[in-house]
C-alpha cells in the first residue's frame, strides 16, 4: 500500500505529469495493448513480407476497435443531448 501511494504522488507531481503526457503520444501503448489486451504474443507467419502483412492486420485491428469505441463515445453524447 505504502509503495502503490509513493508511485500516485509521483505522477501527481509535475514531473510525472509531464513523463505522463510524453507516453500518451509514444507509440508503446499500443504494442501494451496489442500484446497484452489482444493476447498477441508471436507471430504466427514466416518471413518479411509475411511479418508486416501481420502487422498491418494488428494495426488495422487496432484502429478500427480505437474508432469503433470513439464512435460509440459520440453516438452516446449526440444521444444524452438530444434528451
């Protein structure tokens, strides 16, 4: 308990607010989410060519679950207005 306080005054702090807002614009959330939320752990394809095609599907998937949810987000706010 005493360490989980510790790390929450850090990023209260102005320097872990900045190091914060500097991760939300680096890329490694998304491979965070693709490994971990998506349960990608290797690839099952051989190859360069093969290897990106990959790649390009999880960053399809990736994207369209992110516009998905944004859309959901939208749809829900048009919808509380229009009450």
């Amino acid at each position: 308990m005493r360490l989980k306080n510790q790390a929450q005054q850090k990023l209260r702090s102005e320097e872990g607010y900045a190091l914060a807002v500097k991760r939300m614009i680096e890329p490694e959330p998304v491979f965070g989410d693709i490994k971990n939320n998506r349960n990608f752990k290797r690839f099952l394809l051989r190859g360069l060519p093969k290897v990106s095609l990959e790649v390009g599907w999880l960053s399809l998937a990736h994207n369209l679950i992110k516009k998905a949810k944004v859309d959901a987000k939208c749809k829900g706010a048009k919808r509380e207005h229009a009450a």
